[in-house]
C-alpha cells in the first residue's frame, strides 16, 4: 500500500484512467469486429465510417497513438476495398 498522499492520488487516478481505457478500446475493438465481419458491402462501408469515428475519438483522447490509428485505418480500408473488387 501506499504511504505517501501523492502515491495514493496517483493509484486513484490510474484506476479512472484504467477504466477509461478500457471502455475506450472495447468501444474501438467493436468498431473494427463490425468492420471485418460485414457481409455486405454496404454494411461494411456503414461500420468503416462508424469505425473511423470511434479511432479518431480515441485518438484525440490519448488512448491510441496517431500513427496506430492511422494505420488501422490503412488496413480498415484496404480490407472494404478488396470486399468491393471482389463484388
């Protein structure tokens, strides 16, 4: 256990962001499950708007880098964009 007063405010505010985070990527892993497990092209290109949305928000809030989402996004498209060569 702690002993100081800012190791115990430390261990209360790593427990909020812990949280946080967790509920963030959750949200996010959804997002990219939508994404690779539509079976229409218009579903997938719905839940790839939806999960551009839920990566740049978790960007802005410090949960993901910037480049990670960039290249999730990268390969979010490539997967819809082989769907719709395909037909």
């Amino acid at each position: 256990m702690a002993h100081h007063k800012s190791a115990i405010k430390r261990i209360r505010q790593s427990r909020r962001r812990r949280i946080y985070n967790r509920a963030n990527n959750k949200m996010l892993r959804e997002a990219v499950k939508a994404v690779r497990s539509a079976t229409t092209l218009d579903a997938a290109k719905t839940a790839l708007n939806k999960a551009f949305s839920v990566l740049d928000r978790v960007t802005a809030h410090g949960v993901l880098h910037k480049n990670a989402a960039a290249n999730r996004k990268s390969s979010l498209s490539a997967f819809v964009r082989k769907m719709e060569a395909k037909g």
